[in-house]
C-alpha cells in the first residue's frame, strides 16, 4: 500500500470497518524510517478512527485469551 498517511488510514479503516481484517501485519521497505512514519502519522489516524482494539502495549497474547502462567514463563516487569 503507498499513499499519504490518510490515505493508507483510511483505507485500512474502511478494511477494518468492513470487517474484512481484524488486525495488519507491517513489512515496511526502509527500517526504522518507515516504521517511524507509521508510528507518528498513520496509527494516530487509526486510533482516532477506532481502528485499535489493543491500547494496552503490554497486554500479550497469553493475557488477551486469558490463559493460566506457567511456571518458568518470563514476566513483564
């Protein structure tokens, strides 16, 4: 997808909306630039859509399907 940040959030939205996805996966060309872009120009449009489900950036996978630590499962400090 190229464009400028509203018009990546904006399609991603109307993806999202339509319930087409129900989340992205980012293979950006140039890093750190180009994550650094999305970051500071297209999520805040996504945020401000509604488009995030997640704003918790600790939260992960195991505590999102609420499943039971294990005993040798590193934790987030």
């Amino acid at each position: 997808m190229i464009g400028t940040p509203d018009d990546v959030a904006a399609d991603l939205v109307e993806w999202w909306d339509s319930g087409v996805v129900d989340g992205f996966t980012l293979q950006l060309p140039v890093l750190p630039d180009d994550l650094r872009l999305f970051v500071d120009e297209v999520v805040p449009r996504l945020v401000r859509a509604g488009a995030r489900l997640d704003q918790d950036p600790q939260r992960t996978l195991r505590t999102r399907f609420d499943l039971p630590l294990g005993e040798n499962t590193p934790q987030l400090t």
